[in-house]
C-alpha cells in the first residue's frame, strides 16, 4: 500500500473513533431535548465529573476497571436522574430559555465542586487497551481507538432499538411527542422524563470512561459538549442518526484539518463548521426541514 494511502486511511480511522465520542455524546442530547425540549449544557459536566469518578474508583480505590465502569455508569444515570427529578421538574411549564440557563447553571455549580473535591490536576488512568495496537495490513491502530468506535456503534443500535421496539421506548417518543395526551393515556410522564434523563446520564459516564484515556482526567472535558453540539447541528438538531453522521463526519473534519490545513485550524474546525452549517444549510443533513411564514 502506497505511505499516501496508509496516512489517509491513518486518519481515517482515527477521525472515526474521535467522532464517536462525539455522536455519543451528541446522542445524550438529542435524547434529553427530544423527551423535554430542553438542551442540556450541563451534559458535558456530568461526563467530565463521571471520568473524574472513574479515576477516583480505579487509581483512588484500585477497583479493576470494568467494576469501576459499571459503577460510573450507575453515579452518572443517577445524577442526570437527580438533576431532572430534583431541579428541572421544578420549572416545568417554563420558558425553554429557562431550562437552557438553568442547566448551564448546574453545569458550573458541577465544574465547581469537582474542582474543589479532585483538585485542577490533569490526571490519567490505566484501561484494559492501554497502549496496546492493532496492525490492519500498513496501518497500526490503537486498541482504544477500535474499542470506542465498537462502544460507538453497538451502544447507538441498542439505544434504536430500545426506542423503536421495547414499550418503554415507545412511552418515551410518545411523551416527547405530546406529554399531556401521554399522560391521558396512562403513561407516568414525570418517572419516563427523569428515565431519559438517567438514560442519558449512563451515556455522559460511558463517553467519560472512553475519552478520559485520550484527553486526560481533566476540567477541561466539557467542552466536549460543544464540539457535540456542532455535530448536532451538522447531522441534522433532533435527529438521532444526524446525531451519529455528524459526530463521526466532525471527527474526520477535525483530524484532516489538523494535518492539511494551517496551524490551529483543528481547535476551531468544530466552531467554523456549526457556523457554516446555519448559514449555508440550517436544517443540517438528516434533519426535518421546519418553516414559519412571515
């Protein structure tokens, strides 16, 4: 295979397992706003806070890491269960913008107290795949690269289906279509709201357990959530496959641009394709197209 083939199909790859980080991440949010209407920028802290856990459970405690992933999986589904049942129901029937600032507030109030209980260290811990590598015939991948794009995949067809097919998930997309004609029939709306709430909290930890490795323990994760947010956008705001095409385009844009194009241009490639995205094509690739006559 030609060096020029091998460093594409390099990046190629590790666009792939960059972006799944970020449809996962961005499928936590389509699921949140679709059950509530509420964007949760508080999502990215609870993943920041849950990669802090882990470490504390794996380096602090010496727990093995699967056990520390399950428990962090059950702290985040229970914090995004608590932010819901405890603080967002309290202003339902409010303006949208005022569940948006409010989880914007929780979202400081999170980066605060992580900060004073671990301390600002950048810090890292040990995976099962921990720089160990795969070679596919030229290429030579990290195992953590494939293991998050697996997680990736098999973690979107179970979320599909659990929605699509189980009763459970078909309560859920009729509640996010019209709670008060859910709650006639039958269906408990305020339990199913803080249960996709939970759902997406166990989303957040997993994204948390997979990046930490990768972009340390560090405050600094919740930017993730922006990056999520752009893909969003791309894929089409709303829509769970958008959620995933756009997360994985956003991570080929990003690691193509920081090989081909100037110094810098991968921080901001994230911000310059949402901008470009609402300008040339709002409604974004897999997203329904909406009007409003004026």
């Amino acid at each position: 295979m030609p060096p020029e083939i091998a460093a594409v199909l390099q990046l190629v790859l590790n666009g792939m397992a960059t972006g799944a980080i970020y449809a996962l991440v961005a499928l936590g949010l389509v699921i949140t706003y679709k059950a509530t209407e509420v964007l949760s920028f508080a999502h990215g802290d609870v993943l920041m806070a849950s990669a802090f856990v882990a470490w504390g459970l794996i380096v602090g405690l010496g727990l093995s890491f699967w056990l520390a992933a399950v428990l962090t999986m059950v702290f985040a589904a229970v914090l995004g269960w608590q932010i819901d049942a405890r603080v967002m129901r309290r202003i339902v029937g409010q303006p949208q913008f005022s569940g948006v600032m409010l989880t914007i507030a929780i979202a400081f109030m999170l980066r605060g107290l992580v900060s004073m209980l671990f301390g600002p260290e950048s810090r890292s811990y040990p995976t099962p795949w921990t720089q160990q590598t795969t070679q596919i015939g030229a290429l030579v991948v990290s195992d953590l690269h494939l293991v998050i794009l697996a997680a990736a995949l098999a973690l979107t067809a179970m979320i599909y289906l659990f929605l699509r097919y189980s009763a459970l998930g078909i309560s859920i997309q009729a509640a996010s279509q019209n709670q008060l004609a859910a709650y006639l029939s039958g269906i408990r709306v305020k339990q199913l709201t803080s249960l996709v709430w939970a759902l997406a909290g166990a989303v957040a930890g997993i994204c948390g357990l997979l990046l930490a490795p990768i972009a340390l323990v560090d405050i600094s994760l919740w930017i993730v959530v922006l990056k999520a947010l752009s893909a969003l956008v791309l894929g089409g705001f709303g829509s769970i496959p958008g959620a995933i095409v756009g997360g994985l385009l956003l991570g080929l844009i990003e690691q193509f641009a920081g090989v081909y194009l100037p110094d810098g241009s991968k921080d901001v490639a994230a911000y310059v394709v949402l901008i470009a995205t609402l300008i040339l094509w709002p409604r974004g690739l897999l997203g329904e197209a909406h009007g409003r006559r004026v």
